[in-house]
C-alpha cells in the first residue's frame, strides 16, 4: 500500500447542501476503521481562520468588498494549509476538508463575478499548489438548499439574493466539468445514506489502490 503520502478529500456545495453532514459521515466512518482522519473546516481550523470566519460570515454584508473577502479566505486558506493540512498529510493522515478552494472559484468568482484568471491565482499561491485527491459536490436546487436553512439565522451569504446562488451553483457545475476525474457529483435531494453510500463507494476505491 502506497498510503504513505496522505489523502486530500473536499467536500463542495451550496448553502443546505448537507456536504458538512456527509464530511462528519465520512470522518466516522473512517475513526470506526482505525483509518487516521481529520476532519476540518473553511475558513477556520485555525486560530486566524476562526476569526476571519466569523468576519467573513458574521459581518454586515456591505461591509466586506468583494475582492477583500477574496484576500480574507485565503488568508485563512494560507495558515490551514501550511499549519494543518500539510503535516497531517505528510504523516499519512486522510484529511477531509469541508469546503476549500473550489469554494472561492465558485462564489467570490461565479458568485461575486471576480475574474477567475485571477482568482486561481490566488488560490494558487495560498494553497502552494495543493490539489485535492478528491472532490465531493453535493449539488442542489437553490428553493430545496435554501429551505433547509430557513429554521435559523442566516449568514451573509445565506441572505445573498437567489440569482447569486444561481450562479454560485451553475460556477460548481463547471467546475466539475473541467475536473472530471476529481470531481463527483451527487444529487444532494438524495437520501443521506444514499448519498453516504456513494461517497464510501468512491472513497475505499481509492484506499484500496
């Protein structure tokens, strides 16, 4: 087995997508194993990612420019990489990470309409190339992921207008279709064991390589 270099797995989608619950699925199921995991989160699993998420999703909506929550995110994205996500790969650990860089190309790029050119640029250097193995996008209509929500308060970009989560949700889809090989995307009106299925399906394919 060849587990020595660690395994990179994303969890992506829109608001209500339920992609935080099937990363916790995904995390257990693995502890169960014995399989070293970690489970974390963006922006936060950090001390500065957990103060720019509460600005960054807690702030008042005008407040934060586009291109400066582009800077934000991946301020946060720089310290998770290189003080989490780095060491507990190279220690052959599976990381799950709910939400990463594909986040960013989708809403502060399809979402926001920044130039994504420029974007993965960004990316680029905050991640210092890290890729994920694997790539989870849990996609769903905007009316069914929003309706999930509606028991409680809302962040900024929950109480963004429905056309920007269009285009944060049409950005997604591109995006998988770009990467392919990387990507798998589920229906997320599935059932959720349905949907914990086929992410385990996908997952011990790759373990047992």
């Amino acid at each position: 087995k060849k587990m020595k270099k660690g395994l990179f797995i994303t969890f992506e989608g829109g608001e209500g997508s339920g992609k935080s619950l099937q990363a916790r699925t995904l995390y257990r199921h693995l502890e169960t194993l014995a399989i070293p995991v970690m489970l974390i989160h963006e922006p936060g699993s950090t001390a500065l990612g957990e103060k720019l998420s509460r600005l960054l999703k807690w702030g008042h909506s005008n407040e934060i420019s586009p291109l400066s929550e582009l800077m934000l995110f991946n301020a946060s994205r720089v310290q998770l990489v290189q003080k989490v996500i780095q060491p507990a790969l190279s220690k052959g650990k599976i990381v799950l990470c709910d939400r990463f860089a594909d986040s960013t190309s989708a809403y502060q790029g399809y979402g926001r309409g920044l130039e994504l050119g420029f974007i993965e640029r960004i990316n680029l250097t905050a991640t210092g190339g890290l890729k994920p193995d694997v790539t989870f996008l849990l996609d769903i209509p905007i009316k069914d992921g929003l309706a999930r929500k509606s028991t409680r308060e809302t962040n900024r970009f929950e109480r963004e207008e429905i056309v920007f989560h269009e285009r944060v949700r049409k950005g997604y889809r591109k995006l998988a279709q770009a990467e392919p090989r990387r990507f798998t995307v589920i229906d997320a009106r599935l059932e959720k064991k349905i949907i914990a299925g086929i992410i385990w399906q996908r997952v011990a394919e790759i373990l047992k390589t």
